[in-house]
C-alpha cells in the first residue's frame, strides 16, 4: 500500500494516510475524508523532505 505524506500544520509534525485503506474501527480512508496518521520525518521516502510536502490541518 502506498502511503500519501503530508505536513499538518496544527499539530507541526508529518503525517501520512493510506487511500482506499479500511480500519478494523469501520472508517475507510477516501479522498472526501482522509485518515491521516501520525508519521516521523525518518519514514518520508529517501529524496523527499518535509518542505516538498503539502499542509493539511488534521482534527483531534
């Protein structure tokens, strides 16, 4: 499963989300409502850095 990074600006951190993927707690992550996760910058792909990435706000 590919892994789409991003930067959450509310939280100052990266994150990551897996489309089309469904959680054991029923949600399936989709273009219309993202599931985005908590990432480190160590688990970007070599080459990517956190200023290619695009900002998103993640909710609590």
């Amino acid at each position: 499963m590919d892994r789409v990074f991003a930067w959450d600006h509310h939280h100052n951190r990266v994150v990551y989300r897996i489309p089309g993927h469904h959680f054991d707690d029923g949600r399936e992550d989709s273009d219309l409502s993202p599931v985005w996760l908590p990432a480190e910058v160590s688990d970007l792909p070599e080459g990517v850095a956190v200023d290619d990435l695009r900002t998103v706000s993640v909710k609590d």
